[in-house]
C-alpha cells in the first residue's frame, strides 16, 4: 500500500486535491496543520491518503498551485509518495525473529534468552529433538563465553556450535588389530533393530574391504526368531565365512573354540523387547559360560526412536555390562538430536552407523562429523 500526502489552505481544499489525483478509491489515513508549509509562511493543511499497490505510483505526477491571500503567486505543491511496505516487511522480520526465540522450555527452571544471531541454530536443537537440558546448558555457555566478534558472523556461530557438538560426542575409533589379536564381539538389543544386518555387513568390511582380510567367523545364538539363522547363513556362504549354531549356553565356548584361528567373531543375538527381563538373563548365562574370554558388547539402537525410549533400552539391557553403541536406521529419521543426547548421557562410545539395508556398502565408522553434518541437515548424509 502506498502513501501520498496532499497540501492545501483548508483541509477541503487538500481533500478535494487528493481526489482529483487518485480517485474516489484513495483512503484517508490523517488530516493535519503544517505550520510554515509555503513561501509566504502561512500554514497550511495536509491530507494523507493510501492506495492499493496495484497503482503505479511511479507514472504518477502530483501538482496543485497553491493559493496564498498574501503573495498571490501561484507555486506548484508537489505530492510526498510513502512506501512504508519496505519498513512493515522489517517489522515482520524482527517480530519473526522474536517469536522463534521465544524458550518454551517443558520446565519452568529454566530462563533463558535467545539471542537473534543463535536463534537457527536453536531452531536445530528444536527440530532435532535434542534434550532441554542439554539445549539449555549448551546455548547458556555459548552466550556467555564466545566472543562478540564471532556472534555477527552466522557461519562462524555454526561452526561453534559444531565444535560443541563435537566435543559432547563420544566416539569409538576404528583400529587394526594386532598380529595374531583376536577380538569377539557380541551384538545385542531388541527385536528389528538390524543386528543380524550389521553384523553381516561388519563381517564383509573385516574380511574383505579394510585390505588385511581378517579371518572372520560368526556365531548366532538366536534360534527363536523363525528364518534368523537361514538370513545369517545365506550371507556367510556368500562371503564364504563359517558360522556357528549355538542352541545352549554350554556349547557357546565349544563354538568359539571352533573358530579359534579367526581375528574377529561376531556374536548374534537373540532380539527381545527390553521388558523382557528372562531373555536378557538368558544372554547373561550365555556369557557366563565363557568368562575367561573377554567379549566386547555393543548395544545395538534405533535411530527412528524417541530419547526416552532409547534410555528406557539402555536401561534394561545395561545388566549386561554394555561396553559400546551402534546406531541403526538413521535414513529412517530426520531427528538426530536422541542419538547425540543419549549417547552423552550414557557415556557411551558409538561404534558404527547403518544407514540402510545394502550389505555391506550402508555402514559408517563412527564419526562425529557425520553425525554432526545430519543434524545440521535434518538428514541422514550419504557419502
């Protein structure tokens, strides 16, 4: 909408002006008395009327001759053209601004504000679903300690943020073995979370893509869900690997005795619900069995869960004395914020990332930047 303003001796003679130029449609916002508006000094009035945006106000020519008792000169009046959509648009924005960095925190103890240049990047944490109180302390630190001259430069406040983020990661680095070292690994966790999957794809990373081919053996101790043991040996006569049934706690060591000459054995597990309490026990009996052999456990989680959730997992399974984590299913969400939470929370190192079904191409090694470059993107980064 566009202002224009129109002078004359009497608020008639401004009205009738304004009239003349713009039509009966033109609609009148103030009516007033300029003091000194002409030559002679005398006052004179102003009339300030609006028009849609559809009227060219660029082809528009505004001139009255002004009429003084005094002088008796005729000076053309020219219109004054207001465009106030540029300042309302910057009000908007300011006020867009304000609503996103409005803390509406689940509790009251928390009082912070959020300054405009932190307010997408909270906008993140929102979107993420990243714990409040982590949120809370991670944005009341950066207020308070990075410096003034980094919190003008939107990509310099990214960048900080995703050295915070960084830092609150725990991470397990992949290394090579030793000659002759050998490493067994159990995975466990509920039922569909894609261990069987992983430990097939980790299986194919060992003996065939890190250029050592590691001697690989598998053993499976899920002889419940219908076809698992049928999935686990299609992949290993793919890979040419051998795998061990094992039905009772007593026959896991004689199983990995079996395998002896491998550098890496893979132990599948039976899935339950976390409330199951008796198959997580009967995982217990199983390592019981082979105490002397040191077993590294890695928990095996759902990106595609909410953070609550993935605690309550933890929880349960934690009576296994659970070294490691993995995250599965991460091009199944947009919301990263749980797995970085939870694993701070839990102290935790992350192991690998599975981000689809393909074996063995959709695995990660764990990275902090991977995960850090999906969160930023609401997206799980395929490289």
């Amino acid at each position: 909408m566009n202002m224009l303003s129109f002078l004359g001796e009497t608020p008639t003679n401004a009205l009738r002006l304004a009239q003349e130029k713009c039509g009966e449609d033109a609609i009148v916002i103030s009516t007033k008395k300029v003091s000194n508006a002409n030559e002679s000094g005398k006052d004179m009035y102003e009339v300030v009327v609006a028009l849609e945006d559809e009227y060219d106000k660029r082809n528009l020519q505004y001139t009255k001759k002004a009429i003084t008792k005094s002088s008796g000169t005729n000076k053309p009046m020219h219109a004054n053209v207001y465009d106030f959509r540029e300042e309302i648009l910057k009000m908007q924005g300011v006020l867009e601004q304000v609503q996103k960095s409005i803390w509406n925190p689940k509790s009251q103890l928390y009082d912070l504000n959020i300054p405009p240049e932190f307010v997408d990047i909270y906008n993140l944490f929102e979107k993420n679903e990243f714990d409040q109180e982590m949120t809370y302390t991670i944005m009341k630190k950066t207020i308070k300690q990075l410096p003034i001259s980094l919190k003008v430069n939107p990509s310099k406040v990214t960048d900080f943020f995703k050295l915070v983020l960084r830092r609150v990661i725990p991470i397990k680095h992949e290394l090579p073995l030793r000659k002759h070292q050998r490493k067994i690994i159990m995975m466990v966790g509920p039922t569909g979370v894609g261990k069987t999957t992983t430990i097939s794809k980790l299986a194919a990373r060992y003996a065939y893509k890190l250029g050592q081919n590691y001697k690989v053996g598998i053993v499976t101790l899920d002889s419940f869900r219908v076809g698992a043991i049928e999935q686990l040996q299609a992949y290993t006569n793919i890979m040419r690997l051998p795998l061990e049934v094992v039905k009772k706690p007593e026959g896991l060591s004689e199983a990995l005795l079996r395998l002896k000459d491998c550098n890496y054995i893979f132990i599948d597990t039976a899935g339950s619900s976390q409330y199951d309490v008796d198959k997580i026990e009967l995982i217990n009996k199983y390592q019981k069995k082979v105490d002397e052999l040191s077993i590294e456990k890695i928990l095996v989680l759902p990106a595609n869960v909410k953070y609550s959730d993935l605690l309550e997992i933890y929880t349960n399974y934690s009576r296994l004395n659970i070294d490691y984590l993995t995250f599965t299913k991460l091009d199944e969400t947009r919301s990263f914020g749980n797995l970085i939470s939870f694993a701070h929370k839990t102290k935790k190192s992350i192991t690998y990332f599975s981000i689809g079904q393909n074996v063995p191409d959709d695995l990660i090694v764990s990275d902090s930047s991977f995960l850090i470059e999906c969160f930023m993107n609401n997206a799980c980064i395929r490289r």
